[in-house]
C-alpha cells in the first residue's frame, strides 16, 4: 500500500516486487549494489521497463538468461519497508512546472525514521533548494527526473536506485552521495552511445560526487563521445579530489571527437583540471579504455599537440589501474606533474595499464616528433606491469619518461617504441629509482639517462631487465650524451643485452658511460651487439670510478665497421679515476668479430684488471702507450707474452696458459717492459 505523510491508505497497492519491476533490471540490479555480479543493464539504450506482476522472463541477466527467484530474493533483501510513499500524493505533479520544492520539504519534516519515495514518470521541477536525508530512499521510474531550477541545489544524500537513465535535467545543481558506492553519468543523461556528447554528463556526475564529499563514478560499458573540451587545457573530463573514475570493463570507452586539435594551440586533453595548479588528491582510474582516436585528431604543427589522457599537474594519493590508451597521436598518454622544483605530485601508482597505437604509429601522424606514453614527475611513484605496444616501429615515441624521488619501475613490457626510458633529472633531483624486471623489444634506446643544471641523480638501479635491440645505431643505454652533469651513482646489473639486427655497420654499443661518479655494472650478458658491450662517452676528467664484474660478452662487435672490434673499449683522453674489470667472460664463437678483448687509451687512476677469462680474440689485453697510469694491476690467465705487449704496474701477474709460463711483473714501472717468466 502507498501511504501518504499522514498515514492514509491509499486505494492503489504496489508491492516491493511489482515497483522495482517497473525501474528495469538495470534498476533492480542497483537497488541491490549488483550490478556487476548479479543483473547487467545495456548502457548503449534504454532498458525495457517489466510491468508484470513478478519479473518474469523479461528480466535478464548476464548471457541474457532470466533471473532466477532466488537471485530476485537477493536482489530485495535491502528493502525492509512494507509500505512505499509515491511522490504525487505528496504534492509533487511531475508536470515540469509545479514547484516541488515545498512539498518535499513538508514531507520530509515529517519523516521520522526510514521511507521509500516511488518517482513515475515526469519532470519534478524544483525552484529552491532541498536537500534530501540519508534515510529517504528513491526509486526512479524510467523517464522520471528531478530538474531543479537555475540558481537551486538539490542534494541527494538518499538511497537512489534508478536504471541507466537520465533522472536529473534542468539548469540547477544536483550533488550529494546519493546514498551510494557509485553513480552513473547515465543520470545526468549521458548516452554512451558513441554518437551524442556525453561530456557535460560525466562531468555533472563528477560534480556532484565531489562536492558531497568524495565517491565513484561508474562507467557502464558503452562508448563515451567526448567533444567539449573548456579550461585552460581543453580538458574535456574534469577530475576531482576525492572523485574516482571507475569502468565495468575496457569497453567502457572514453572517445575523443573528431577533429578536437582544430583551432586549438595546445590541443584538448581527455581528463585534465580545469583550472592551472588544482589539485587533484586521493583519486582513482581504472577499468576503462581512453580511445584519442588519433587518426581524425591528427598534429597540424610540429610538437604543438599534448592529448593526453590523463594529466594532472598537482596532486597527490593518485592510481592508475587497468587503463588501456589507444590511437593517441599527441605528445602524452599519461602526465603527472607540472615540471617544476620541487616535484608537485607525490604517491602516484600507474598499473596493469596498455598503451597501444600512439605518435608516429598512428597511421598519417607524420608531424609528430616527441612522445612520452607516461611522464611521471613525482616524489614516491609505483609504475608496474604496463605494456607499451605499438602495431609498427615508431621512431619517436618514449614508453616512460621519469623524474622521480623514490621510485620503483617495474615488470613493464615495450615494443616497437623507439626509447624504452628516459631516466630524467633536468628539473628536479632523481634519487633513489629502481628499475627491474622489464622487457623492452625492437627500440633504439633502451635508456636513456638525462642529467642537466646540476641537479642530483643518486642511487639509480637498472636490474634484471631484457634490452633487445632492433636498430643497432644507437647505445642500448646511453650515460653520455644527455649527462650534462654528473651522475653520482648508478648500478646496472643483471641485465640481457641482445641485437636482433643483421650485420651492417652500425656500430650501437650496449653501454655508453659519461660524467657518472660511480658506476657498477655486474652480471649483465652482452650478446650479438652490433658493437662493443661497454665504451667511454664524455667524461670529466678524475671523476669516474667503473666497476665491470661478472659479466658476459659474447659474440658482439658485429658491426661491418672495422674501426669497432674491442669488446670493452675505453677510449678517452681523460682520466678515469678508478677501474675493476674482473671476472668476466668475453668469447667469440664461430661467428664473432671481436678482435680486442679490453683495449684503452684512458689515462688511469687506480685500477684493476683481474681473473677475466678472454677466448678467441686477437687481443686480450691492451692499454695503449700514449694514456698515463698510476697504477694498473693485472692477473690473467690468457696466451702468448705480456712482455713489450701488457701496460701494467709492479708485481702484475700473466700466466700462458698454452706453455704453462708464468710472468711477474717487476721492472718498468707502468710501462709494457719488465715482465719476468718463470716456467
């Protein structure tokens, strides 16, 4: 029975099971927070009202089988009330001119511990503001909705089940936590039909979850057009503090309009704040798929065009989970930070994320010349088991763009881009970063390390990642070119260094050290590198301290360039203040080219070069006569003489191990004489 405020009986009767029948199953399913686990509502249309007596087969759940009685049951457990208000025996027409307002209010003041409130069918306008209580539950009808007046807010802090449709409109404000886990753009009338805008939708939605405090929105699957971008980014979805946005699955798509770059300097971006320096904290995104639809947003000036998909310059508390960008031809997928000192985001996580079809590998996009899938400026930052696919070699793109404090990179696949890192510290410090256990195929670079203006790049760790190389002009990882100044310390260890690249001659080495202070690189394999596994780029002159350990070098110096043979070659005129190799394993098998084991001109500090085993070569050992030394210590097993062959300081050892001989080093300071053999 409906029962108005004063208790009367009315003449109509609707049980529990017959009123949520008439909101659909979309409804039905929400009124018992099952959507995803029990009901499934088709968020591309409307959802077909059951008006039966019971549900009956027309109520379907996922693989469109009926809902069985025991599901229903489950369904209805939340609704304890035995008798429901319906809201026109309250006052409330729904003519979309009556004020409903003071009805509402008066029957609110009445309400004294839970009530259900039924809204058929209508328009209920409201010209002053109401706001509605946690213990009111409302049922929306399908094409029942609240439209409150410019200038009126309505908060809703009341239970709401309601299908997938527009239950909000006029050209007030509707906020509140709608008594929920989550709500839906859907009842601020977005479509998601891939054909209507549904901007203004999702960002009401966002709206209204923000400004009562915080919540989810929910993305129904379904495709999102997004062609409203405002701000001073063109942003097109608004992200809020305390506001997460939330996808059923990744066919629940956010689509980029055509043509948004047009008449836009800097172009659009899909989710950015609206104001310069709002911060976005306590946020997350998962479950939904970002479609930049890069073909018909094309660049139309070199570099000019961001597009990025999520981007939030100030911030903190941020997660990225199982968010898949496509078909994005702009400069950024994903950008965290404002770049500036100090570091303005802080407790960013980035995971399980896909970047697939971005710059140059979206077909036409031959203006783009720089692209970062995730630029990540942040100070404490988790960016783990990404992929990073592109369907064509692209020259131009950078799956990971870091300036971080604080990091940890890891278990992150990337293909066909043609830089797997940059390892950035141009605008801030970049301390205490790891690396580990990712993969990246077919790239150019692999890392690239940037050091500018003096900032700090201390305690960086490259462990445990797969580097194969399609292009073999380039270092797989290059500590020279952009090190400015200095790196204080850097591990590289554990790594797989491979070229897949036919010989030619290219000539790219596996390491290129520049201006780093300490360097440890340890337990690494170097195979069938075009050239050589380790070489000296720029360096400063005494500042270098290099350790090579452990490692294995195998079949590199491919290169049809004969000027490229040694397999560790540290050629520089300045000094190197301390050096270690040791205990590596350098061989040439049938098809090697490596004609020198180590070789150097280097002028040296302090260094060692010990127990390594060189198989193979024409040249175990050479440093050249024109770099000076301090001390150089040597113990090798190798073959031939060392006299007149090996630099070396008193008392080096070099055992023939053809003859057994062995040769101790006693005279001549650091020069290639004084070697004497014992048998």
């Amino acid at each position: 029975m409906f029962t108005n405020m004063g208790g009367r009986k009315m003449k109509k009767t609707l049980s529990r099971r017959q009123m949520l029948a008439t909101i659909g199953m979309a409804g039905a399913s929400l009124a018992g927070s099952a959507f995803l686990t029990h009901v499934t509502g088709h968020a591309g249309g409307p959802v077909t009202s059951v008006t039966g007596d019971t549900y009956g087969a027309g109520l379907q759940k996922n693989g469109n089988k009926p809902v069985t009685s025991h599901e229903l049951d489950t369904i209805l457990q939340a609704y304890t009330e035995t008798d429901w208000v319906h809201i026109h025996d309250i006052g409330c027409a729904g003519d979309g001119i009556t004020n409903c307002s003071p009805s509402l209010l008066t029957w609110l003041a009445g309400v004294q511990d839970h009530a259900t409130l039924y809204i058929p069918a209508g328009t209920y306008v409201f010209a002053g503001n109401v706001t509605i209580p946690g213990t009111v539950r409302l049922l929306f009808d399908h094409g029942a909705r609240f439209a409150p007046d410019a200038q009126t807010t309505l908060t809703i802090h009341a239970v709401v089940t309601a299908g997938l449709d527009a239950i909000f409109a006029g050209a007030g404000h509707v906020i509140g936590s709608m008594g929920a886990e989550h709500v839906y753009p859907q009842w601020w009338g977005a479509q998601a039909d891939g054909v209507h805008d549904d901007t203004a939708a999702i960002n009401a939605a966002i709206t209204a979850v923000w400004q009562s405090g915080g919540g989810t929105v929910f993305l129904a699957e379904g495709t999102y057009l997004l062609a409203s971008p405002q701000g001073y980014a063109d942003a097109l979805i608004i992200p809020r503090s305390n506001v997460n946005l939330i996808g059923q699955s990744h066919l629940s798509v956010l689509k980029a309009a055509d043509h948004l770059n047009d008449g836009r300097r800097y172009g659009w971006n899909m989710i950015f704040p609206v104001q310069n320096g709002d911060p976005v904290n306590n946020v997350t995104f998962r479950n939904f798929k970002v479609d930049c639809n890069g073909q018909n947003n094309l660049e139309v000036e070199t570099k000019s065009h961001k597009n990025a998909a999520i981007g939030i310059p100030v911030g903190s508390n941020i997660v990225v989970d199982q968010v898949a960008v496509v078909n994005n031809a702009g400069r950024q997928c994903f950008m965290f930070g404002s770049n500036r000192n100090p570091v303005t985001i802080r407790n960013l996580t980035i995971q399980n994320c896909l970047f697939d079809t971005v710059a140059t590998a979206v077909p036409g996009n031959v203006l783009q010349n720089d692209h970062s899938a995730i630029y990540a400026q942040a100070d404490g930052c988790i960016i783990a088991n990404n992929k990073f696919l592109n369907p064509v070699k692209d020259q131009i793109a950078t799956a990971l763009e870091i300036h971080c404090l604080n990091a940890l990179v890891h278990g992150n696949i990337v293909q066909n881009y043609g830089k797997g890192f940059n390892i950035v510290a141009t605008v801030n410090n970049h301390v205490n970063t790891i690396y580990s256990h990712n993969v990246v195929n077919g790239c150019n670079y692999a890392i690239e390390v940037w050091c500018h203006a003096n900032f700090t790049m201390d305690r960086v760790q490259i462990i445990d990642n797969v580097f194969e190389q399609s292009v073999s002009s380039l270092p797989i990882i290059n500590i020279s070119t952009q090190t400015k100044t200095k790196v204080t310390s850097m591990t590289i260890r554990g790594n797989s260094f491979v070229s897949t690249e036919a010989a030619s001659m290219n000539r790219g080495s596996g390491i290129v050290v520049g201006k780093v202070e300490q360097l440890d690189v340890s337990h690494n394999r170097f195979q069938n590198l075009a050239g050589r596994a380790i070489e000296l780029g720029v360096i400063e002159p005494n500042l270098t301290s290099l350790r090579f350990d452990h490692n294995e070098i195998i079949d590199c110096c491919r290169t049809q360039n004969q000027g490229y043979k040694g397999a560790i070659s540290l050629h520089n005129s300045n000094k190197l203040k301390a050096l270690r190799i040791s205990n590596n394993w350098i061989e040439n098998s049938s098809i090697g080219q490596m004609r020198e084991g180590i070789r150097s001109n280097a002028h040296l500090g302090q260094a060692e070069i010990t127990h390594n085993t060189i198989l193979n070569t024409a040249v175990q050992i050479m440093w050249e006569d024109s770099a000076q030394i301090d001390y150089l210590w040597i113990d090798h097993v190798g073959t031939g003489t060392p006299e007149n062959t090996v630099r070396a300081s008193i008392p080096s050892r070099w055992i023939d191990k053809s003859t057994g001989t062995a040769w101790t080093k006693q005279l001549g300071g650091n020069l290639k004489t004084g070697w004497s053999a014992s048998s």
